[in-house]
C-alpha cells in the first residue's frame, strides 16, 4: 500500500485542501485539491521523497516549475502555481475532468483514423510548441494526455520533464513502453524521442494494442531497436506518416513540427477532436460476475442434450407423449392435414423422437465418463509437467523473467525492501524457495532490494573541517577537505560552504559508509573598485570551531548578469534578510512556522546552502521560524 504525504482534509500551505488521493507515480504523489483562494478544482503533485533527497532534483523541479508557469498553448496543461510544505515540493496544475487516454484505451476503445489524426496533430503541435521552447517532455504516455469537458486532449507533466532519470531507479514495463531506440541505448531523450513516443502512442489509440509487446522491461525495449513501426490495415493512411515519425534512427525521424503538419493535411473533417470521456472507473472485481461455485478442477462436462444436439427444452409430456383416441378424418380433408390439426389442437405437441436418440445417450454417457477421468487424472498431476525452481536471488527482475520463461514459470514482484548485502534493483528473496517443485505455469513471487538503508547527513555547513569531519564520522559517513576544493564564498575562511558527493552538492542523505567532499571556504573576494564591474564585502567574524548563533550578514554585490554565492542569512530578522537578498540580486521565497503571514523572526537555514553559487536571480528556499 502506498503511503501518502498528505491526507484529505489537509490545507497545504494554508491555500490547497485535500480532497481526494488520485495515485502514486514514478516520479510524484498526485491529489485533487481544492484552491480555497481562488476556489477552484486543481491537482496537486508531490515529488516523491526518493527523488527529493537529491538537490539536484530539487532544484531542477522548482525552476521548471517556474518555466512551465509562463508557458500558453490550447493543447498544454496549465501549471498554476508550486510551493513547498515540511521538506515537501509540490505543483499546482490545472484539473482536468475528463480523464486521460489512458483511461479511454484501458476501457477497450480504439479511435478512428480521422480522431487519431487529430489527436496526433493537437499532441504533436504542443510538442512543437515545447520544442521551440527548449523543453523536453521525455516521458510522454496516453496517461499524460488528459482529457477536458469539450473532449479536448491536453499534455500533462511538462513541469516534471527529466526529472525520473536524473537518478534512474527500476523501471517497469510501464514506464518504458513509450521510450526511444536511442532511450532505450541509454541516451538522454531529446525532442525526437518525444516524436517516437507519440507514433506508439496514435499507433495503440488506432489498432487497440501496443506496437512493441514483451514480458519484461528489458525486452520490450531490446524489441524496438533497429525495429520499423508494424504494418497494420487500421492505420489507413496514417500508415506511412506513423513510420516516418517512429523511424529507429532519430536523424531521419520527423520532427514535431512535420508530424503535426503531416497530420493536419490527413485530416478531412474539419471540426475539432472530441474524445467522449470514460466514465470514472469501477475498481476492477465490480466488472466481474461471479459465477457458480466450482465442483471440479475446472473442466465441466457437456450435459446429454449438448450433445445429442437438442435445442430446446423437453417436457415429460414431450417425451412420453399420451396415447391418443383415433379420430375421423373429414369428409374431402387428406389424411396428413388431418394429422397436421390434431397435432396442433393438442395442449402438449407432440414431437417425434430422433431415431438416433438412443446412440446419442450413451455417446454423451461415454465422454462424460472420459471427462470424469479425465479430470481426475488432472487433479492427481499425472498430466502436469513440474519444473525445479532455479535461485533467482542477485538477478535483477528482467533476467528472472527470462530465466523462468525457459522453465514455463513467470515472476512477481511482492515488495521492496532495503538490503546492506543485496544491491538496488536485484532479487533478495523468492517463493517458492530455489530447488522446489512447480507446475508449468506457476507464479515465483519475489522481494527487491531498494539497495542500503541511507543515512540523513548532519548539518555541518558553517563548521570547521575538523567539527565537520568528527559530526559525520559519528554518522559513519567519511569526510575529506582537499586544497582543490576550496572556494571564494562569504563565510570565513575556513568553513564549511557545502557537502558533496559523487558530484551533487548539499544531498539530503547518501548511503552507509560514503565518502564526502567538503568544500572549505577561501573566504570573501577582496574588495575591487572598476568603473565598469564591482564587487564590496563586508568580512564576516573570524573562524571559530563553535558556530555564532547570529552569523555576520553577507552582503555581497555582484554586478552584471554572472553567478554569484547564496548571502549568508543564517540568524538574521526580516529587515536584514531583504536587504542581503537584495544587495545579491537573488530572490527568496520563506517556509516554515509565520512565512505564509509575514510574522516569522529569524532564518534557520536556506536551500541551497549560504555560499554555493547560484545563477543570476535565482529564487531561494528560506527555512524561518
């Protein structure tokens, strides 16, 4: 069961009540909310905790949050606003009621080639629209194409672009059924992969199936490579424009741009698309009429009259008709049409019976006897092949899959679970256990490993080497501070400006036993005076091993448009912090007890640390209290 940040009833961050859980995805924690505000619908998405961990990730969220915020198309989803809540970052979107075409494909409906034509060109024009944008959707799916009131299809997701493979996890069918030749080689996707993924896309809406079918990730994707688009009658004369757009090689490819031209000059009506959305969806078992409780094992016998041929219902007085009185037959009337009017008169019609009758009785006895025996045969498994159960334990998912297939077995995933001895994404447990018998057919349930348990890093930005280094090895976690990482920042020299690790700055966790890098402080830039470029510094108080509880402000003023370090606000009150921010020409945007109305005190921390360098008005997360 997935576990939720927030539950109904919540107001994140005071504007947006909970009012409904959607779903967990591979990249955020989706709900319909209610902007309290503005009182309107909206869905609200949270980054998943194992992605937020990552500054990186984190960083990249907001901003395209930001990005996507200013975007206008008729075939986008608007981005409506985003935040953060208790560690927690979110994106505020518009609802769309309708659904997604996900949800109309799943229900068994396939499109026409004239709905399919629109619905590539909306799509594929939006794609053109991001394209010239600089922004690459990378991951779209029928599920990220929502639905409006007017039947209008709308992309979904731009705010979250890239972010699943900035630090790649398992992936299942799903989330690669849409991806590229290239993707699938372990390229990033670029515009031309997102081309790809919508010709799969209109392929499926068109023929009800998926062009590229498997039992496991790996070979789904292995199936596409150097693989043209299948012929199939239902494309018409989509047929050659889908293959251009799924071309293996993404230089011959079309672009977005001349796919959703090629559409639009295939289409004859002129009226806009309208998909009828599906109505909400019943939990699958509501679909299923249960029948009859079993008997047997599962083969139920033909009865006689199935047999025998007979298709209608025979009475006692059917089958053993009464003896009737003779009668006179009329002056000038034949003896059959007097035959014919006695049997029509009869209040049970009498209706002779097969000859072959008889045989057909004691043929339907026979094979009623072979099925007995048959079933019995069955259910002892003298007709039922066993296999021996081969260890999966250390194979990732994929190769059991392919491992088992050979036996007549197939693999389930039960759950996740942490493992110090088992790496990420490989097998720790299965059942039945390695060694046993199973029958061909038969499910091997196994656990994965999420790899080791992390560790949260103490806050150590601010310290000196030697309090940093014996903080985090009391954690168990190995510091460094080579000479070749020292940087110009506004603390002291000599503290601690940021964490790194495997090249990300300022990780929220890292795994058992790593090895960090701390990055020392050179301290401030010498003041300079030029008549065209500027730099003034206030020196910060000298290096201390016990951290002041009210730090000296930071009042860097860089000139021009060029990175510069994240002002040093840590102790400081409103007035303070405004100016320091303004002086640095970042923004800032606070969280925490008072930041929604304005009555916080003092600064505990910001994201990213004081001192990392940052791009030219930059918004800054400001933890207050």
């Amino acid at each position: 069961m997935s576990t939720y940040t927030f539950a109904p009833g919540h107001d994140v961050v005071g504007r947006y009540r909970i009012t409904d859980t959607v779903g967990v995805g591979s990249t955020a924690e989706v709900y319909v909310a209610e902007d309290r505000t503005l009182h309107r619908t909206v869905i609200l998405k949270v980054l998943l905790p194992q992605l937020a961990e990552h500054e990186d990730v984190r960083r990249t969220f907001r901003d395209q949050i930001i990005r996507s915020a200013t975007l206008s198309h008729p075939h986008l989803a608007r981005v409506f606003d985003g935040g953060q809540e208790s560690g927690s970052i979110f994106v505020v979107s518009e609802y769309m009621s309708g659904g997604s075409l996900e949800d109309v494909l799943a229900a068994g409906r396939r499109l026409d080639v004239g709905d399919t034509a629109k619905l590539g060109s909306d799509v594929a024009s939006a794609l053109a629209y991001l394209h010239a944008n600089g922004i690459v959707h990378g991951s779209l799916s029928p599920s990220k194409l929502l639905i409006g009131d007017d039947g209008g299809v709308r992309v979904s997701d731009v705010a979250m672009s890239g972010l699943r493979t900035m630090h790649p996890g398992h992936y299942s069918i799903n989330d690669v059924r849409y991806l590229s030749p290239e993707q699938a080689q372990g390229a990033p996707g670029d515009a031309k992969s997102d081309v790809y993924a919508l010709a799969l896309i209109l392929f499926e809406a068109a023929t009800g199936e998926a062009p590229f079918d498997a039992v496991s990730a790996d070979a789904m994707l292995r199936a596409r490579i150097n693989t043209p688009l299948p012929i199939r009658p239902e494309l018409g004369t989509l047929d050659m424009i889908l293959a251009q757009a799924a071309v293996p090689d993404p230089l011959l490819r079309l672009s977005a741009e001349q796919f959703a031209n090629r559409l639009t000059a295939s289409v004859t009506d002129p009226s806009p698309l309208a998909i009828t959305p599906v109505n909400r969806m019943m939990p699958l078992l509501a679909h299923y009429q249960p029948s009859e409780p079993r008997t047997s094992i599962g083969f139920r016998a033909p009865s006689a009259e199935q047999i025998a041929g007979s298709d209608h219902d025979e009475s006692p007085a059917t089958r053993f008709p009464r003896p009737q009185p003779a009668r006179q037959v009329p002056p000038g009337v034949s003896a059959a049409d007097a035959r014919a009017r006695a049997r029509a008169s009869e209040p049970y019609p009498i209706v002779p019976a097969p000859r072959r009758r008889r045989a057909a009785l004691v043929l339907a006895a026979i094979v009623l006897i072979a099925a007995v025996a048959g079933a019995a045969v069955w259910k002892s498994g003298l007709l039922t092949q066993s296999h021996t159960v081969p260890s999966l334990v250390g194979l990732t998912t994929s190769q059991a899959a392919s491992q088992l297939s050979a036996e007549g077995l197939t693999v389930r995933v039960a759950g996740h679970q942490r493992s110090t001895t088992i790496a990420a994404h490989e097998i720790i447990s299965q059942s039945p256990a390695a060694g046993s018998s199973a029958k061909a057919g038969a499910v091997v349930t196994v656990t994965v490993s999420d790899g080791a348990a992390r560790v949260t890093l103490p806050t150590v930005v601010g310290e000196t080497c030697a309090v940093a280094t014996a903080a985090l090895k009391k954690a168990g976690i190995t510091a460094t501070c080579p000479s070749t990482a020292y940087v110009v920042s506004s603390r002291a020299a000599g503290q601690v400006v940021s964490v790194i690790y495997h090249g990300f700055s300022n990780p929220a966790s890292v795994p058992p036993g790593a090895t960090v890098v701390l990055a020392l402080s050179k301290g401030p830039t010498p003041t300079t005076t030029s008549t065209t470029t500027s730099s003034t510094t206030t020196a910060p108080a000298p290096t201390t091993t016990t951290p002041t509880t009210t730090p000296a402000p930071a009042t860097t003023t860089v000139a021009g448009t060029g990175p510069r370090p994240v002002p040093n606000v840590i102790g400081m009150d409103q007035s303070q912090t405004f100016a320091a921010f303004k002086k640095a020409v970042l923004f800032f945007h606070t969280k925490g007890p008072g930041s929604a109305n304005g009555t916080w005190t003092k600064v505990v921390s910001t994201i990213p640390a004081p001192g990392t360098m940052v791009p030219y008005r930059s918004t800054i997360i400001v933890n207050v209290k």
